[in-house]
C-alpha cells in the first residue's frame, strides 16, 4: 500500500509511484474526489508492487471488487504482472 503522510500545516507529498501513475508534474494540480477508497487503494499499491499501468490495476481491481473470478485482456504486460488471462 502506498502511503502518505499529512505535514503540521496540512501539506502532502505525493507518492512517486503515485505521481507516476498519474502523470503528475510539479506544480501540477489534484482535485480529491475520493469514492470507493477501497478499489483506489488497491490499484495504487498493484501500480507499486507490480510495475503495471495504472489503467490496467485499476481495471484489474474493479474486476476483483465485483467477484469476477477470470479477468480478460489483451495487453501481455498486465497479464504477466496482475495474473490476467492473456487473449491471444
């Protein structure tokens, strides 16, 4: 799980793997929306731990969050590092 901590004067820093996964430059902007934390939560620590497209973890985690027991694609990099069937 990916981790952030909340500094005195309410200030956070943002995760490399997390500003990675999102395309966030400095200076850049985030809006906070949070839903389904659960689901955003996973999908970032997979971003982390397996080097997959934020995308595809989060596709992945949606899959996982509603029973699906076999999750389909076509990209052989999500297969490989989610555990995906791979479509060929």
């Amino acid at each position: 799980m990916v981790t952030a901590f909340v500094a005195a004067d309410g200030s956070v820093t943002v995760p490399r793997s997390v500003r990675k996964a999102l395309g966030l430059e400095q200076g850049g902007r985030i809006e906070f929306l949070v839903e389904k934390a659960a689901v955003l939560f996973r999908t970032l620590h997979l971003c982390d731990t397996t080097n997959a497209e934020f995308v595809d973890s989060l596709i992945f985690s949606l899959a996982k969050q509603a029973g699906c027991s076999a999750i389909f694609t076509f990209d052989r990099k999500a297969a490989k590092a989610l555990g995906m069937q791979r479509i060929v």
